[in-house]
C-alpha cells in the first residue's frame, strides 16, 4: 500500500512539470475532477472535458476557458481573463495575465509571460502604484510557439504559426508565420521559405513560354495590319488599347512587336491627344454628343494606354494635358463628384488618370499646384477605418472600394514615390476582400481582381509587414495557379472561360510580375511591365 502511494505521489509530482504525461486516467481522477470543479466556482472556469490543470497551477482568473486537450503545468500563474483554445499547453513557471486570448495549438514555454495589461505612468508627478491600470488585451492566434524566457506585452496579436524565441520581447504585432527574435522582437524569416523555390520554378518555366511564344501571340492578332483582341467582357470590339498591349506586352520582353513602324506608329498615338484638353480619346469610340471629354473613361484611360507606349517608342506627348491643370476649387469638385459611393473602381481609375496626366505634364511640359491640391484632397478624403476611398456596396462588399484604391494609389503614391497612408488599415481591407471572395475563382478569377489585390498588397508591404505572411501566400498562389492558366500560343484569357488576348496576357504577365515583386523573386521572372503596370517610382522632383 505504501509503495502504491509512493508511486501515486511520484506520478502526481511529475505531472506538474512533465504534464504532458497526463493520462486518460488523470483527467478522470477524483482529485482532478474535484480541483476542476473548485476552479468552475473560483476562478470563474469553463472546461473541456479533456483539459486538464496540474495540482500546482496557480489559477487566479475572472474567467478561463481551457479547451480540448489543453493542459496548465504545475507552478504556471496564470490570471486574468484568459482563453485557451485546444491542444494549448502552459509549462511549468510561465505567466499568463490579464485579458489574453489564445487559438488553437498554441505552446507557451517555461518562465514565459504573457502580459495583457500595462501600468500607468504617463504623469511623472503621481506614484506608479497608484494610476490606473489599461489592458489592451493580448491575441495569439492558432499554431503559435512561445519559447522560454519570452516576454510579450499588452496590446499585441501574435499571427497564426508564428513562432517566438527565447528570450525574445514582443512589443508590436507579429506577421503570420514569422519568427521573431530579439529585444525588441524583430522578423528573423518566415515559415515555409522552401515554397520560395517553388516559386522560382514556376516563375522560370512560366517566362520561359512567355518569352518564347509572346510574337506568336501577338502575330495571332494582328490582321490586316491592326491589332484585334477580345476585351474584359469577352468582346471583340477596335480599340486602340489592342497595339498598345502588343506594344507593352513586346517592351516587357526588352522587345518590339514583329514588323512594327515605330516612326509611324508614334505619330499615330501623338495624333490622337486633343490639342485643347490634352486628353486622349479614342478614334474607334468617339466621346458622346455633349459629354465632357474628362467624362470619358477611355479618353481617361488613354492617357495612360497611349501615353506610355509614346513613352516606349521614345516619345514624349505633344501638348500639355491642360485638362487637369485645375485651381483647388474646381479640381476638389471634380473629384468630389466622382462615382465614390456606388463605383469606387471608375472614381479610382479617374484618379489614376488625373496623377498620371500631371506626371506627364510635370515632366515633359509644365504643371502648378494640382498635385498638391490631389493629394491633399486624398489625404482628407481617405476612410481612416478601411484604409480605402469609396463605399462598399450591398451587392460586392469592399470589391469597389479595393479594386478601386489599385487605380488611385498606382497613378499617385506608386507612381510618385510617395508612403500610402493608413497602410496596414488598407493591407487589412484588401485581405478582408480577397477572403470574402473566397480567394476568387471561376469567373471571379480575372486579371483585374487579382491586380487590384496583389498591386495594393506590394505597394503597401514596401513601408510594413503587417500581415505579410498571408500576403507572400496569396503571390504564391497566383504564381502557381498561373502556370497552369497559360494556354501555349495563345497567351492567357482574362477572366477564365474566356480565349486568350492581348489584354489577358499583358496583365497576367503583370500580376504575375507584381506576385514575385512581393516575394522578392521578380529577377526570376522574364517578364517586367514597362507601361501601364510598370512599378518604378519617378518622384515628385521627376
């Protein structure tokens, strides 16, 4: 009998320190039992049938959730208002306290602590002790490592997978799948950065057709001396967008279009600016009867279609785009009766035109103010919650708003060189767009929306890494399901479902160029868009 209760004491003893030893039989004890429903009545405790706390634990909470196959260690602290999700473990002499809430599968080391709330000290004039305390609240979400000796503090999200080393103190939010270190914590590397080879392979066999098939592709074209091409909707219509695709499509491969006449074809694309405006309308669509030309989405689009193919060729626009060198007053009432509330994509894709014109003007002729009232105006109107401009709308959510933010910012803060404000508000919102569409797929899965996540995400990961490790994801992803979207000679569609064009192609070569700009691979990749969804910056100063 003694010996039964000297082993019954040794395996009590171990379990508050090797607690993942616990048994079936552990769990069931009486003495367990009788402890869990101490702590239901004390510590304000809810808890799966299979957690289990060892008899050391010092449990001093206001509410506790242990989930499935979680379990605290003998000698753990752990107070507050804290949650555990399943498969949570709590080893001996770690510190758990204040609000903090934890996923699934989340690991917390020997002497760890986790502080989810601050004392006040703002007024040097009043004892420490005596201000009030704040608690932000810590989150730590599923499949997360805290190593020992690991310090994170009040107001902190810990992304999924993240893994925190020793010693390390966790001050700011922690990307999905990074590990961090250091004092104060910083990105050391991601998880998973094998996939990056993967990555690079498809890159490099994905070039490789491109590259190899793009005059095939344009040839495809081409009748009768002019480009066709079927449009986003799957429409065959002329437009003068199609030799300005085969253009760029060419110049990313450091090439030009088999047969082209560069002289003839550069005072073609200079005889389309209208001397007054500026602006560019298309021949193939003329501007409707008593509609302002700046009304025009194509003559819009076209300063950027056509005027960065003249750039190609080696030109610069004929005259000054007079159309957007506005006093403050009637440039803010342009913009103010943009189509923000209903169509934030066409407002966007006006802003994008109007940035662009005043590069073109800044650069090759002469501009005022106009920038500084656009981004002035933008500053003030932007929506400091979502990072975004525009509304969302009853039937596509944040869709507008997002796709369009990738016009506005890439003809403004991307073509300028400027920070975006409110990144990680908007890094949030474009991953919140990109969920509720479940990724995209099927008809959804179209250059255009792919552009307009990957572009914004690119763009703003160049000043944070919020979130970085699901954006690195979705570039990964684009890449890969890429490679199998290439139709050999053909090039890609748009939109799935749809033949290959010229627009189809010119953009994926684009999104795919963005994906690897974002993973930092892009010298992997054959292809480098030099017109309409080129990235390098030219800077205020030009």
């Amino acid at each position: 009998m003694d010996v039964q209760m000297d082993d019954k004491a040794a395996h009590e003893a171990r379990l508050q320190f090797l607690t993942w030893d616990r048994t079936p039989e552990d769990i069931a004890s009486p003495e367990h039992q009788a402890r869990l429903r101490r702590l239901e009545v004390t510590a304000g405790a809810q808890f799966d049938p299979t957690a289990y706390v060892a008899a050391d634990a010092a449990v001093f909470t206001s509410e506790l959730t242990l989930g499935a196959q979680s379990w605290i260690a003998g000698h753990a602290l752990v107070r507050g208002a804290v949650a555990f999700g399943a498969y949570c473990t709590v080893n001996s002499y770690a510190m758990i306290s204040g609000r903090v809430r934890c996923g699934d599968g989340v690991r917390i080391a020997s002497h760890a602590s986790l502080v989810g709330f601050n004392h006040g000290f703002d007024d040097p004039s009043v004892p420490i002790h005596t201000q009030k305390h704040e608690s932000l609240g810590i989150v730590i979400e599923d499949d997360v490592w805290i190593g020992a000796n690991a310090v994170v503090l009040d107001g902190v999200t810990v992304g999924r997978g993240a893994v925190i080393a020793a010693g390390a103190v966790v001050s700011k939010d922690v990307p999905p799948l990074a590990i961090v270190g250091g004092v104060p914590a910083k990105v050391v590397r991601f998880r998973g950065q094998s996939a990056r080879r993967d990555s690079v392979a498809q890159l490099a066999a994905l070039g490789a057709s491109a590259k190899a098939q793009w005059p095939e592709i344009l040839a495809a074209h081409r009748q009768d001396g002019h480009y066709v091409s079927r449009e986003a909707d799957g429409q065959l219509r002329a437009s003068a967008r199609h030799r300005n695709d085969a253009i760029e499509i060419a110049a990313g491969f450091d090439a030009r279009p088999e047969g082209l006449d560069v002289a003839a074809t550069l005072e073609e694309l200079l005889a389309m600016q209208d001397a007054a405006t500026g602006l560019f309308p298309d021949p193939h669509r003329p501007v409707a009867a008593g509609q302002s030309m700046r009304d025009d989405g194509l003559a819009l689009y076209n300063v950027l279609s056509v005027g960065y193919c003249i750039e190609l060729l080696g030109g610069r626009p004929r005259h000054r785009i007079a159309a957007v060198e506005l006093e403050a007053p009637e440039l803010c009432a342009w913009l103010e009766s943009l189509t923000w509330r209903d169509r934030a994509w066409s407002a966007g894709a006006a802003v994008d035109a109007i940035g662009t014109a005043l590069y073109f003007n800044a650069r090759y002729h002469s501009t005022g103010r106009a920038r500084e009232i656009l981004f002035g105006w933008l500053a003030m109107a932007q929506d400091r919650g979502s990072g975004l401009w525009g509304s969302p709308t009853a039937n596509e959510g944040l869709l507008q708003p997002v796709n369009g933010f990738y016009r506005l910012t890439r003809g403004t803060y991307a073509q300028f060189g400027l920070p975006v404000p409110q990144a990680e508000r908007a890094i949030d919102s474009v991953l919140a767009n990109y969920r509720n569409y479940g990724g995209f797929s099927g008809p959804t899965y179209t250059a255009c929306n792919l552009l307009d996540t990957i572009h914004p995400l690119w763009l703003c990961l160049k000043q944070t890494d919020h979130r970085r490790a699901e954006a690195e994801s979705i570039a990964r992803a684009v890449i890969a399901r890429a490679g199998e979207r290439w139709m050999d000679s053909a090039g890609f569609a748009f939109a799935d479902g749809q033949e290959g064009s010229l627009q189809g192609t010119e953009m994926w070569l684009s999104v795919v160029h963005l994906a690897a700009k974002l993973l930092g691979i892009a010298d992997d990749f054959a292809f480098v868009p030099k017109g309409v969804h080129r990235t390098q910056a030219v800077g205020l100063g030009l």
